[in-house]
C-alpha cells in the first residue's frame, strides 16, 4: 500500500540493495515481502501473528485514501490527522533496523544490569530456591557467574516481548508526531521524492554531537522526515498545532532525497531509474547493511558506585545537511 504512491505508471518501482550494489526493478508485492517479521510464540507454545493480522490491518486500512487526499491537494481532516499519526508514529519501529534497534538496546541493557554476574545476588537467588523448595541447587553461585561471564550462558528477550515494546512505544510517537507543527512539502512538476526502508528520518541539529547524545522525535532543533508519496513529504518541526502544504523548489527535493538515502539500512527506492542513481551515487558509499547504532552507558552513583543509571540512545544516521 504504501509503496504503491512511488511507483511509476506501470506499477512498479527501482530499488537499489546495499548489500549487492545492484538497481532492479521490481512490483511492491515483491518488494514489500517479510515473512513473519512480526510473529512470536507465546508462554503457551503457539505461534502468533496478531500484531500483523490485528494492529498493523487497523492502522494501515485508512492510510491509503488519505495519501491520495493529500497528494491532491486536499487538507486532511482531524479523523485523518489521528490515523496518519498512528500510520507514521510505527513507521519509526515497524522496520526491521527498527526491531534490531529495540532489540539490542534491550540486549546491551540486560548485560549492564545482568544480576547473574554478580555472586551475591546469585547466592541470594539459589538460598531463596533452596528455602521455597526445599531442595538444594546443583550449581554454586560461582559456577553460575562463571558461566555467563564466558559468554555460554545469556540472557536474552524473546521475541514476543521485543514487538511488544514496539506495539506500546509506536502508540507514544504516534502522539509525539501528532503534536509537532507539520509541513507537507509538494514537490515541483517534473521532480519526484524516493523512499527507503527506513522512512522516518531524523535530521539532528547542526553541531549535534552524535558520540554523545542521540536525538529523538521531540528534541528541540530537531527536523522529522517521512515521505509519504512520491509527490509529497511530510516535515515535521518542532511542537505546534500548524499543519499547511508548502510548494518547494527542486534543490529542496534534492537535499530531502538525498537524507532518505542516507538514512536506508539495505534499500533504497524510486519511480526513476536515473533519479535512483543520482542520489545514491552522491551518499550512499558504504555497500553494507547500515543497522542502527544503539550505546548503552552506565552512569553510576558516586555515593553508591553498584547503583546508577543507564544511559540508552541510537546514534542519528544522518547529520545535517546544507
């Protein structure tokens, strides 16, 4: 669906892959194809895909309609607002970078505050066991701590419970996009917006450090890009009510595509080939898979060194462009 606004009259779309350096062109059905990316077992054993049968059916239903509204020219309506909110606040999580980044912040995270490294905690563990059953507990709290130091033993979130952290923090952008002042920029005759598999772009301020601090959809200075057809893409600024259509001139079609095409993991796509190529051959020079960059830092309490915060942020993909 919503590939379908980048195609061309024929249908179809080019795609570059990252991984192979190779432009082919493909229908969206072909292109939009993950099998189970959603899915997970439950505590009971059985294989769930209510997340894409259920919640992502709801939200992806009205967008259509409304995509084509504003491509036309026409201004969204409040109902419409809410359910483009929705639509785009899961277009930050819903990807496959989105899942790795919730996943190996959650990761990094869990080996930080890991309660089997320490040998206390452990020992307070197997005594609580040992009192409950009243049966002793074959390994000693060592042995235990030795084992996940070596790596042979982790802890590690299921599945089940990495999409569910997506389901309830895309219901938070969601609210976040809808309270930010928004620009649907309109392309000139003759010039197109392209499209990536990480649509939701977050352009830092300049002189964001991003080895410090990572920035998110209400950092102030902070511009969210989504293109939503190849027509029209939304600008997403800092909080106000406003939201109004603005023409821009081909440069700024250019600047915009050329962050959607940094701003890709594996692929990037558009109606036009020589279009396609243009951008990628000015920013895309890693030939690799770009997966989010998640640091996890430990700050501790200077009064109590085992206690403190963890400091979670994704490095930007992009920096600010002229």
């Amino acid at each position: 669906m919503y590939l379908s606004g980048f195609a061309d009259s024929e249908g179809c779309l080019w795609v570059f892959d990252r991984r192979t350096s190779e432009y082919r062109y493909l229908a969206p059905k072909r292109i939009a194809a993950h099998k189970n990316l959603y899915t997970f077992e439950d505590a009971d054993g059985r294989v769930r895909q209510d997340i894409e049968t259920k919640l992502f059916q709801l939200i992806d239903a009205p967008v259509r309609p409304i995509l084509s509204a504003i491509e036309a020219g026409l201004r969204p309506k409040d109902d419409d607002l809410d359910a483009l909110a929705l639509f785009i606040g899961y277009l930050r999580l819903r990807t496959p970078g989105g899942l790795h980044e919730i996943e190996d912040g959650y990761i990094q995270s869990l080996k930080l505050t890991n309660p089997f490294l320490s040998e206390h905690s452990v020992a307070k563990m197997i005594q609580g066991y040992e009192s409950e059953s009243g049966e002793r507990f074959e390994m000693s709290a060592q042995e235990i701590v030795e084992r996940f130091s070596s790596g042979e033993l982790e802890l590690r979130p299921a599945a089940g419970h990495i999409v569910s952290i997506m389901a309830e923090t895309g219901l938070t952008v969601a609210q976040y996009v809808l309270s930010l002042r928004w620009v649907f920029l309109l392309a000139p005759i003759g010039r197109s917006f392209i499209l990536s598999d990480e649509p939701f772009v977050i352009e830092p301020p300049i002189g964001h450090n991003p080895e410090a601090s990572g920035v998110g959809v209400l950092t102030p200075g902070v511009k969210k890009y989504v293109p939503l057809t190849q027509r029209v893409c939304l600008l997403m600024e800092e909080p106000d009510t406003a939201k109004k259509f603005e023409l821009v001139q081909g440069h700024d079609v250019r600047r915009v595509n050329c962050l959607i095409a940094l701003n890709s993991n594996r692929f990037v796509y558009g109606s036009d080939e020589r279009l396609l190529r243009r951008i990628v051959g000015r920013t895309v020079k890693e030939r690799v898979d770009r997966k989010p960059e998640v640091v996890v830092e430990f700050i501790a309490n200077p009064a109590a060194p085992e206690e403190g915060l963890i400091k979670v942020f994704t490095k930007p993909r992009v920096s600010s462009q002229k």
